[in-house]
C-alpha cells in the first residue's frame, strides 16, 4: 500500500479521530480507508442509478413517439 499525507485543519482531525473511537475502528487511519471505500462506492451507485434514469426516460420517450395520435 502506497503512502499518503493529506493536511487536514485541526477540527476535523478532532472529528476523525471522535469517529473512529466512536465506531471502533482499530484507529483513524482505519476509519479514514473506509469513509473514502465508502464516498467512492456510493459514488459508483448513484452514477449507475442515474444512468438507468436515463435510460428508463430515453425508453419512455421512444414509446410516446412511437404511439399514433
């Protein structure tokens, strides 16, 4: 696993290290792999989801047109 250093302001590292205690994460490092897991796959979902909006919307234009006034 490759290493990174992020700078994050105070407060928040008050707030991630609450969180992670809080959940019982074995530490902030932890918490902050799977907070990022998290944001990435719902990110991943909601795209898939909107796409097949589209999709469904795409269709139900198609059959209106195809209909006969």
């Amino acid at each position: 696993m490759k290493h990174r250093t992020i700078r994050l302001p105070d407060e928040t590292m008050k707030a991630i290290e609450a969180a992670s205690q809080e959940r019982g994460f074995a530490s902030m490092s932890a918490f902050i792999r799977y907070a990022i897991d998290q944001e990435l796959t719902e990110r991943q979902d909601g795209l898939t989801g909107a796409e097949e909006r589209l999709a469904a919307s795409i269709e139900q234009v198609r059959r209106d047109q195809d209909r006969p006034n």
